[in-house]
C-alpha cells in the first residue's frame, strides 16, 4: 500500500514539474538566482552530481527532462563553484569564496507561528536598520529570510567578513533567535501558554548557542586489572567491554556525562558553558520550531523551485502578504514571478553583526586559540604628529585603493598609543575626508565602536601586506623598528616594543 501511495505522488510532482518548469519566467528565476553559487537538483528523493551549475536558462527544463523536481544552491557565493571539492581546506574554501548572504530557514510544525516567527524577524531587522530583505515560502511548512551579501561590512577589525563563514552567521542567527523569542512575547496570543500546557516537550541540556536539545553521551574510561590497557569509550548504552589484547572483562575508571551540539560542532569538554539544563520551557521549544543553521556548502530550496512533498512552489513573497499567506497561495499554476534579492545598500547589516558579535561574547566564551597575552595600550601624554611615522602620516594625506586597511591601520594606532576616543573619530573622520572616495560615515561609525568595545589590537607589522596593498611602502627605519608603535615610542623617547 505504501509502494502504491509513493508512485502515485511521484506521478503527481512529475506532471506539475513537466508544465511549470516549461515556463521561461520560471527558468529565468532560477537562472538569475544560481549566479557564483553551487547547485544541485534533485531527482524527487535523491540530489545529483556535486558541484554542478547552469550555463543557461534552459539547462533548467533540459535537467527536468531528466527527472529533476526541484533545484537547490548555496548560501556561499564563490568565483567558480565547479572548483568546489570535499577535500578542500578551508584556507581553499576561503580563496574561491567571494561572499555569503544570511538565510534564515524558519521551520515549523506550526504554520500559523512560523509566520508569526518570520514576523517577529522582520522586526528585529528593522531596529537594527536593516530595510531590504527577501522573504520566501518554503514549499511545506517554512519560510526563508535573506540578507544579501551586499548588506554586511566586507572588513571587520582587519580580518576579511567573506572568509568568516560559517562562524560569523552562526552568531548572528543566534542572537536573531535570542531576540526574536523576546519579539515574539509582543505579538503572541493571550491564550498562548494555556494552547501548549499538555504539551509533551522534550527536556534536557541545551546549546545555549542555537537553543536546541544537546546529545547525552556516556564518556567511560576503561582499565584492564591484568595488561594495564586503557580505553576510552564515548556511548549511549553501557555495557561491558572486553580488553582485545587479553580478553579480560574491563573495569570501569572513570566515568562522565558529556553533552554534544551537532549543529553547532560544540562539546561540553570544550566548551562547558555553552549547556545548560533546560527546565523552563520557551516559546520556540513550545512550537517546536528550528532555526536552521548554517555550514560549510549547506544548500537550501531556490526560490520558485517546486517541493516534493507538496508540489507547491518556493514562492517569493512580500512582507504585507505575509500575515495573510497560506500554502494553497503559492500553487506553481498561478503565482508571479518576483525578485528574491532586495537591493540592499552597501553595509546596511553592519549594526545588526556588531550588536550579534558584541551579544554573543558577553554569553559565551570561546575557547583561546593561542596564550598571546593581552596588548595594553601606551599613554602618550604630550604627543605630537611628528612621532607619526612616515607612512602613517602618507595615509593620513588621503588614499584611493584600500581605504578599509587603512582605516584598520589608523584606528588600531590610534587606539594602541591611548589616544582618546573622541580625538580618535576627530581624526578619522578629518581623514575621509581627504579619501578620493570617501568611506560611509555608518562604516567609519560601526568599526570604532567595534573598537571601543573590544580589547586593544596593534597595528600590523610594516612588513605586512597592509601597506603595500594600498601603496605605501614603508622607510628601512620603520621596516627595522617592525611596528608603527615602536616609531612613535622611539620618537617620543619612550621604551618598549611591540611585534
């Protein structure tokens, strides 16, 4: 019976896909969509080849001839997604990515929630300034939110934004779901709690990252009482071992509860703060609802490509018909064809990271990846320009090319020799203004406040790429003295090193 159900919805899609798929504007759509991003169809229960990409419009319908029911692509932008590989490095990865947009993947057993989460989302992004999005059906029974890439700062205290994937998004849809329950206290029926009272919500220790239900493992060290053979084993049902080397029954040193977040890579012996018990139930818990997060090449559902399950499309929607939007609104017979792009401005989500980055080092800690110890800035209590070394002070002239590497040099001098905060955006900003092209102001603000809130990093070495990469190319004295501050404390008679 089961066999028979399956063919006869197989039969179902490939009769919708053969006439939708057909229509140019649809082919077009998708088209326009898979520009730089790795795709994959998928033959109604199992995906092709990977990596894969159009050439052109009809290379769609000609895949469905084939037997594809729909497309999917990455969330990655990259130079040539046909270099992609699995053995790659992410040192590779980083090298051939151009950018990433933010896609939120709402999914939902509640229909009438997600669109209330999606809601509650679209909020949060405008306190935040963010104006342009995209907001898609899913095809069953979520949405999908993006951010284009366009919208983010491409440079963050000197470290490329493109290459930060999937770390940095990961923070930001954490902070997203943190704010976002609290949105959804405002919009949530009065009757709400009393809806989920019988609810039979699973309980347990959460990842206080993405706020989902962490792995229980048992992690168990092995003794054996005859040849001293240790192991450790990591289960979820105990049981006795045998020692392989002289079959003896091993004995049971020691032996810990450790909890794992799959999706977010996280253990508790790494990372022990990061779990909590989760007795009180919250709101998304309650509507069982899951904020998919992102990793390296996930795909998700292109936008007007059709979902197997329902036969529905992935349908762009605007943010007035969303309260009003029900599935039956995207049947691939009817709907119109829209743009899943905004045109956002250039850095329009620079807030929203550094509200996300500053939210998520205050809740979490993260392991150290080196033991360098702090830099503390040096006080420099008559300073003048002349301590300035010459390259410095050739940046401060003005520049083209490399306006952000300079920004970064400027403001991680500034902030290394203890100059004061309001003297240091004085400067800044007197310096774009001599910029043949001016950085935006909304820039210029987002990474001094970065700044002020973080701890002080030095300027780079003068025998960095910084430098040459935006046309200075700094003296013998200042490549000898290694670091711009140790110039300025050279000229200004005072002792210490720095790099």
């Amino acid at each position: 019976v089961f066999s028979s159900f399956m063919e006869a919805k197989e039969e179902k899609i490939r009769k919708v896909t053969s006439m939708y798929y057909s229509r140019p504007d649809v082919q077009k759509a998708i088209y326009d969509f898979s520009k730089n991003r790795e795709i994959s169809p998928r033959y109604f229960e199992g995906f092709g080849k990977r990596p894969d990409s159009f050439q052109y419009p009809g290379d769609i319908f000609e895949l469905v001839k084939k037997g594809a029911t729909s497309f999917h692509c990455s969330e990655e932008i990259w130079q040539d997604p046909l270099k992609l590989s699995t053995s790659m490095t992410p040192e590779q990865a980083d090298e051939l990515r151009e950018g990433w947009d933010l896609l939120i993947d709402i999914d939902c057993k509640w229909f009438d929630y997600g669109k209330k989460t999606a809601e509650a989302i679209i909020n949060i992004f405008k306190k935040h300034g963010i104006k342009n999005f995209g907001i898609k059906y899913s095809g069953s029974k979520g949405f999908h939110i993006i951010i284009p890439w366009k919208a983010f700062p491409k440079n963050l205290a000197g470290q490329e934004t493109k290459n930060l994937f999937p770390e940095l998004p990961r923070k930001i849809i954490s902070y997203i779901r943190f704010q976002a329950e609290e949105e959804m206290k405002e919009i949530l029926p009065e009757d709400f709690y009393n809806q989920f009272k019988d609810s039979d919500v699973r309980r347990g220790i959460k990842c206080n990252n993405c706020k989902e239900i962490a792995n229980e493992y048992d992690l168990i060290k092995y003794f054996c009482p005859k040849c001293k053979r240790e192991e450790v084993k990591k289960t979820t049902q105990r049981k006795d071992f045998r020692c392989p080397e002289c079959t003896v029954v091993f004995e049971i040193k020691d032996d810990k509860k450790i909890y794992e977040c799959k999706k977010c890579e996280m253990s508790s012996e790494k990372s022990p703060r990061n779990f909590s018990r989760g007795v009180e139930l919250d709101i998304f818990d309650l509507i069982g609802l899951d904020l998919i997060l992102v990793s390296p090449r996930h795909l998700f559902r292109m936008p007007y490509s059709l979902h197997e399950k329902t036969a529905l499309a992935s349908a762009v929607i605007t943010e007035e018909e969303l309260k009003d939007f029900q599935p039956k609104d995207a049947d691939p017979m009817t709907i119109k064809i829209r743009n899943y792009l905004p045109d956002s401005k250039e850095g329009e989500a620079t807030e929203l990271v550094i509200q996300a980055l500053d939210w998520f080092k205050e809740n979490f800690r993260e392991p150290k990846e080196s033991k360098q110890t702090d830099f503390k800035p040096i006080k420099i209590d008559k300073f003048s320009d002349s301590f300035l070394p010459p390259s410095i002070r050739k940046i401060l002239e003005g520049i083209g090319d490399g306006r952000k590497r300079a920004l970064f040099i400027l403001v991680n001098l500034f902030n290394s020799i203890g100059m004061e905060k309001d003297e240091i955006e004085k400067r800044i900003l007197e310096w774009n203004k001599k910029n043949k092209i001016p950085l935006k102001s909304g820039y210029i603000k987002a990474q001094l406040a970065w700044m002020s809130r973080n701890k002080t990093v030095p300027p780079p070495n003068f025998d960095k790429d910084y430098y040459r990469a935006i046309g200075i190319i700094p003296t013998d004295e200042e490549m000898k003295l290694r670091n711009p501050i140790n110039y300025v404390l050279k000229k200004a008679n005072i002792k210490g090193k720095q790099g």
